[in-house]
C-alpha cells in the first residue's frame, strides 16, 4: 500500500470465517452491509499493513473518517458507505467506533486483562452487528445479545489467529495476565507448538468465549427479521462449532478453522435451530432506533 490508502480491499466477504450479508439476508439489505464490509476491511488493511508506521496508519484511518463524513473524497471504500448512510439516514456512529478500535491496532499491541479486550471488542466487534441491526430496523433492545455475539467472534478469530499476528504484527490478543497465570511469555506464541501451559491459557479463553456465545445465542429469538433470524442462528451456531474445536486443538500447530463441507453442515444445522427461535419468540420488541446517533 505505501501510503496509498485509496486501494481496493485486500479481501472479499466470501473470504471471512463467518458469514457477511449471506444469501439469507434479504436482497435490499445486503448492499448495506456489503458497503460497511468494504468500509471495515478497507480500513482493517490499513492498519495490517507491516510497512506503514503508526503514524502512518492513523493517517490513512483519518482519510477514511474523512471521507466517510463527506470531507474527502479519497477513500473509494468509503464512499459506497457514505451513500447508505445518507440513502436510509443512518448514523455514521457505527463506522466511526470501528475506526476507534483501529486506531487501537494502530498503536496497540498488547492487552492487559480481559476486559481489556472487551474493551477492544465493543469498538471492534459490536459496531458490526449493531450496523447490521440497525440496517434491519431492528431495536436497540437486541443489541446486548449481539454484542455478546460479535464479541465472541472477535475472540475466536483472535485465537485462531493468534500465532500468525504475533509473528507477521507483534499483535497480542491473548491478555497478558491469562498468559502470566500459566507462566507462559509471549514468544511462545511463536513456536511451531503451543506448550502445555500455553495450551491450557488458550483453552481458558476458550471457555470465555462459551458464554459470550451462550448470552449471543439469545439473538435470533429477539429479532423481527425473518431472514435475519435464520442468518444469526448460523452464525451462533458456527461460532459454537469453532468455539469447541479451539477447546479441543492447539491453534499453533493443527487446524482450527472449518472447511467448506463443514462450514455448509453446521450452517444447516444453524438455519435449523432458527427456525425453531423464530417459531418460539416473544411478542415483538419496540423499535426505539429512527436512524439517528
């Protein structure tokens, strides 16, 4: 990239663990959602980017705010954005706390605790289903869930990723304090083999992340949206599966995401479960949500 921030995004949304803005989702919402994908990976490249400073990177995210809010036209993955927002007079608040988290990546390399990383994820992770809620004309009511939900992915991808960031970023997801209770240093995210010790402190998070996914899975029952239902119940239903794989093996040296085969099984079983959350839902929630901040 070299500074120049107006590049394609590196990624495509078929490309990510879980789904974005699948075949489930109601055709009028998807370009929506496809707009804020490009916006986030846009954004995410910047600060991936080994060969840019922190000074650097906090500038190309400037660039994308920028264009986002209309005072640059820069940025081509945020003007799709821009125009949903405008389109259906949204907020540009969720964009704008994504950026914060990576600004966080920025010039962050370490987390101290787990709330520190929950922290991280509520800029990181929330923003994303609170987008899509929001998108959806879904309440605000439904965003506990979704956070939990989102925060829960969060963490996955961060121990399914947890050796390639620390060897290609120096970036440690995995709190300082869980790694210290096992008395294990943070190069040993580095070997080809995760240590026993290690082992045991990733499996911990591990069990953590079990109960965001539990308050989560609350999500599909809350929503009005028929297809969103369907489309959140996959998703708590893959983030359980790989929850459970991360359980059983050790990210550093056997495999810890879902083939295509599997990824197809558990999404059947996902839509499955939702429509048994949608068959037994409560009475509608208010809308308190008019698309403003």
């Amino acid at each position: 990239m070299s500074g120049d921030f107006s590049n394609e995004p590196s990624k495509t949304h078929t490309q990510e663990n879980f789904p974005v803005a699948s075949r489930l989702i109601a055709e009028k919402y998807r370009g929506a959602i496809l707009a804020y994908y490009r916006f986030a990976r846009g954004a995410d490249d910047v600060v991936d980017n080994g060969s840019l400073s922190p000074d650097a990177k906090l500038a190309g995210l400037d660039l994308f705010e920028a264009t986002l809010l209309g005072k640059s036209d820069r940025i081509e993955a945020a003007k799709p954005l821009r125009a949903i927002l405008a389109e259906k007079k949204l907020s540009p608040r969720h964009a704008l706390d994504l950026l914060r988290a990576f600004r966080m990546d920025a010039t962050k390399t370490r987390y101290a605790n787990w709330a520190e990383l929950m922290d991280y994820c509520a800029y990181s992770a929330a923003p994303v289903g609170r987008f899509v809620l929001d998108v959806h004309g879904e309440s605000e009511a439904t965003w506990p869930a979704s956070d939990a939900l989102c925060a829960a992915l969060q963490v996955i991808n961060h121990l399914q990723d947890c050796a390639a960031d620390f060897r290609n970023l120096d970036r440690v997801y995995v709190p300082l304090d869980a790694l210290a209770a096992h008395g294990v240093a943070v190069e040993a995210l580095g070997a080809d083999k995760a240590s026993p010790g290690l082992r045991a402190c990733l499996r911990g998070l591990a069990e953590k992340t079990a109960t965001l996914i539990d308050e989560g899975a609350r999500l599909p029952s809350q929503v009005r949206d028929f297809r969103l239902c369907l489309e959140t119940a996959v998703i708590a239903r893959l983030a359980r599966r790989l929850d459970d794989i991360l359980l059983e093996r050790d990210p550093l040296s056997e495999p810890v995401h879902l083939t295509k085969a599997e990824v197809l099984t558990w999404s059947c079983m996902g839509v499955l479960s939702g429509l048994g959350a949608f068959a037994r839902r409560p009475a509608p929630l208010s809308t308190t949500r008019a698309g403003g901040a």
